[in-house]
C-alpha cells in the first residue's frame, strides 16, 4: 500500500460508496447518497440486502477458515471498511492468514490504508485495481499471497458493475483460472428473480443516475461456478445460505443471489 493515492471524484457515484450509504455508513458524498435514495426509494429492500450480503461474506469466511483450511483470501471489490472486513474474520480464526483487498474507489485505498490493519503472524495489503483487468490484479496479488497454494477468491457484489455478460464470465475466468486446485470460489450479486419489477427500476435508475449495475438471472449467477463443485446448498439468497439463527425456509428471500464452491 505505497504511493500517492489517486485523486477522489466526490461528483460521481460510485458503488462502494452507495452501498456504503446503505449500510448506515458515513463514508459517501452527496452524489452517492442521492442515488442511494433513488434507489431505495423505488426498491426500499436493497438495505436488507445490503445487510444480509454482509453477514453472508462473514458465514462464508468462517467456513474456509475455519472448516477448510483457507488462510489466503483475494477479496475483489472490498468496497469500504466496517465491521467484520474478510481479513478480521479469517485471521480471528487463523492469525497468520493473508489478504488482499482490491478496489478501485481512491476512498477506499485512504480508509484501507489507515484500517485494514493485520495481525503481526499474517499479511493485509490493498491494491489499487479495476475488475475489468485481471491480469493486473493476479500480478500484484501475487506479492501478498502464494497463488501455488489454495486462494479463497471473494467476489461479492462485483461482477454486476460489469455490464455485459460474457465480459464478467471472462473475467471469472481468467480468475479461478489462475487458483490452484482446493481453492474456492466465493460469489454474490445481485438478481431480478426475486421481485423482478422493482429490480428493473432498481437497475434503470442506477443506470440513469451513472451507477449502473446489471441486475442477472439465478441461472446466470449459476453459471459463474461452472467447473468447480457448488458446495450445499448451493445458489440460494443471500439471506438463505446457511443461515445461523433459524432454518433457511423462515427467512424471506432478498435479491441477492450467492454461493460457495471449490476448484477441483
């Protein structure tokens, strides 16, 4: 995390922040918080999911540190730092577990900075990377993490800035491509199969506000762990998978679709 942060565009909306308004978080500009109001406003759920995909990213750290033996996290689209972040879960349960973070908001690089601090036996670092260009983000990973040895891969509420679909499969692609085998795949984003009328407003105004977001089918998020072994149960919502306060049927369904799955 050396050099000159990249200057912050407080005009613009960007993802990390908007969703960082939903959380109940301070670390977002006018701009983000108006088309966080848009939004919600014409889908007043997405703070629920919002929610709901935050504890899911904690279950699913839990169970590859935990029961899987995972203690290197690549964690693509860190968004900003609050409670629980990948590596504060990984290393409470293995100290010297590494993580890298990687975002393309310079506000997040600032906060990263100054919060995303590690346990003295592990390693934390932030990269200042797009998606859209994997390559760049395996080649400076790689000065953090060994990528001969098993990689849980976070993918959480990413491939949606990426519009087009063939574009966002290329990119999980060259991703899991690069992990070796017992590596997992950890993904969510967001879906039009829950209340597919609010979710096309949802989606024509963040798009119209500068911020768009393509909302996909439960069969094409199923698609993004093609050639790996889907762990139960499955891609279920977000607020579904294995939950830990009541049976999964109890819970509503959110528009957030997820699962867990590992590299053969």
């Amino acid at each position: 995390m050396t050099g000159p942060a990249p200057e912050i565009d407080t005009t613009t909306p960007h993802s990390a922040r908007v969703w960082n308004y939903w959380l109940g978080g301070k670390d977002n500009f006018p701009a983000d918080r108006e088309v966080g109001e848009q939004v919600r406003h014409v889908y007043p759920g997405i703070v629920d999911v919002a929610r709901h995909a935050r504890a899911f990213l904690g279950r699913a750290v839990r169970l590859l540190a935990g029961e899987k033996g995972i203690t290197q996290f690549l964690d693509i689209g860190t968004g900003l730092p609050t409670a629980d972040n990948t590596h504060e879960v990984a290393q409470r349960i293995t100290s010297a577990s590494r993580i890298v973070y990687v975002d393309n908001d310079p506000l997040v690089l600032t906060h990263a900075r100054a919060l995303l601090t590690s346990t003295p036996e592990g390693d934390c670092s932030y990269i200042h990377a797009d998606v859209r260009d994997p390559e760049d983000i395996l080649r400076q990973a790689a000065a953090t993490l060994d990528l001969t040895r098993p990689v849980g891969l976070m993918m959480l509420g990413i491939l949606g800035n990426l519009w087009d679909h063939d574009e966002a499969m290329a990119v999980r692609d060259t991703l899991v491509a690069a992990l070796p085998p017992g590596s997992y795949l950890v993904l969510e984003d967001g879906t039009n199969a829950v209340d597919p009328d609010a979710a096309a407003e949802a989606e024509k105004t963040r798009a119209e506000a500068g911020d768009p977001y393509r909302l996909r089918t439960p069969e094409q998020i199923t698609a993004f762990f093609h050639g790996l072994e889907l762990l139960e149960p499955g891609v279920v919502s977000v607020s579904r998978w294995r939950p830990e306060t009541a049976s999964p049927e109890e819970i509503p369904e959110v528009t957030a679709y997820c699962g867990v799955a590992r590299k053969p």
